[in-house]
C-alpha cells in the first residue's frame, strides 16, 4: 500500500454518524489514507467507531489505519497502525501484525527514531509539528530539513503533520514528504469535499 497523498486523521467525537459521514466525504475528495484516531472515547464505542470506517474505507479501496490500538487493529483486521514513541514497541508490533500490513512512527524531530522505525520494521515515519497544531499544541517543532536529512538516512516513505493547511501543505510537500496528515484544517472544514480534493491536487500538480 502505497504511503502518498492525503492522509485524512479523525477528530475526536462520540458521535459515529457524523464521524462516518465526514471521513466519507474526505476520501470522495481524494483522501488516500485514513487514520482512525480517538482520544475520549471508551473500547466499546472505539470498536464500534473502527468497524464503521473500516467498512466505509473498504468501499473506497482506502487502508484504515489505527492510532495506538494494537489490539483494535488486530481484532478487526484494519490495514495498519500508527504509534508513538510511548506506545508498544514497533518490532513486536510488526511481529504481531505480520510483513502485509502498514505500521507508522511518531517520529517528532529526532532523526535516530526514523533509523530506528526502519529497522524496526515500520511502513513510514511522521514528522511534527511542522506547524504549530490546535489539535497538539505541546508538540515539538520539526524543522523542514528533517525531511532532506532522513532521506539520506532512510528509505521508507515520511509524513509530515501538524498545524498542516491549505496555505501551507506546499512546503511540507517540498520538503520531502510523501504525504500530509491532517485533522483541523480538513474535518473542520465548511466544505469537505473541496478541502480534500483541494490538498489531493497539492500532490496532482507536483
């Protein structure tokens, strides 16, 4: 599965309706990965939640990817996980998970997690924040050269995130990132659709 493009991070909400209704609207907009990530919710409803946009993902030929749930992600065979540098570790992850499926990296700023997510096994690393984010905003910052430094470094595919918006996706792109991960400025947005659309043509154009 090929790591490029938009890549789409649920907002968190109890409301699974509105949840389904608005990641449907990002990947008709052109929305190449989504990841399923929910904070105030408990197990019961974050299968329930994880279940409804696996299956709406699968219509659209979309891996869904799991933030932080190992368990979640095995027991509905969702195409990946997302963890950061405190979640369980990332070769027991890949062990677990098996050579098919996507497994992604928090990386931050620090260039030695990207070497060490490749040896451990993982699909791709995420930088940020690029940007100073609404949705983290004690995130560290991660400078573009990132981007340039770990190519060098690594092969597997880099994600930038954080603070990420249509006015200024252009310059993660430019740096080197293969895709752009996004909350705010996507599901907050008045037009889903055209957002989506809108930061899938960033990468059309390149």
């Amino acid at each position: 599965m090929k790591i490029q493009g938009l890549y789409a991070i649920t907002p968190d909400t109890l409301n699974t309706e509105l949840l389904c209704e608005k990641v449907e609207k990002t990947l008709q907009g052109g929305a190449s990965l989504v990841q399923y990530r929910n904070k105030v919710v408990d197990a019961s409803l974050r299968l329930r939640q994880a279940t409804a946009l696996l299956a709406l993902c699968r219509s659209f030929n979309v891996p869904l990817i799991i933030n932080d749930h190992l368990d979640l992600c095995a027991q509905i065979d969702a195409d990946g996980l997302h963890l950061g540098a405190t979640d369980c570790d990332l070769g027991a992850a890949r062990r677990l998970l098996g050579e098919h499926k996507i497994l992604g990296a928090s990386c931050y700023n620090r260039l030695d997690l990207v070497v060490r997510a490749e040896a451990a096994g993982a699909s791709y690393a995420a930088f940020g924040a690029c940007f100073s984010s609404d949705t983290k905003p004690e995130a560290v910052n991660a400078p573009f050269s990132l981007f340039a430094n770990a190519k060098q470094k690594t092969a597997i595919p880099l994600v930038a995130i954080g603070g990420i918006t249509l006015e200024n996706a252009a310059q993660a792109i430019d740096a080197g990132a293969s895709a752009i991960a996004i909350v705010g400025a996507l599901f907050e947005a008045d037009d889903i659709v055209a957002t989506s659309r809108q930061f899938t043509h960033l990468f059309n154009i390149k």
